[in-house]
C-alpha cells in the first residue's frame, strides 16, 4: 500500500521531506486471550427498572444539569 502527500502536510508538521520521518518500528503482538466470564443458563435475570425509578432518574439528571 503507497501513500502520498503534500508539500503543505510536511510543511504544517516542519518537514522538509518525507527523509525527515522517523523510521517505523513496527512490532507484531500476539492475540491476547481474554478471560471473560462465562454466562451460563442458572444466571439470575435482570430486573427492569420501575417507571418511578426511572422519572427518579431522569430528574436527578436534570437536577445535576
């Protein structure tokens, strides 16, 4: 893959040529593994939140504003 610029790019960042650009290290990491909990089927469920909790809240919000 080929890039291009121009001289007022080089120019904004005090360049006099792309020879100025340091050069690029690039270092290939490995895949992190992560280590997500696992949901299984005896997870309680959610409760929603009642209409009241949630005037309660959108007037704190308000509040804070």
């Amino acid at each position: 893959m080929q890039y291009k610029t121009t001289p007022l790019f080089l120019e904004s960042f005090g360049l006099n040529s792309l020879e100025d650009l340091p050069d690029l290290e690039v270092e290939i990491e490995r895949p992190r593994e992560l280590a997500l909990p696992l949901i299984t089927g005896d997870a309680e469920p959610v409760e929603e939140p009642t209409e009241e909790q949630v005037a309660e809240r959108i007037e704190q919000t308000e509040s804070a504003e």
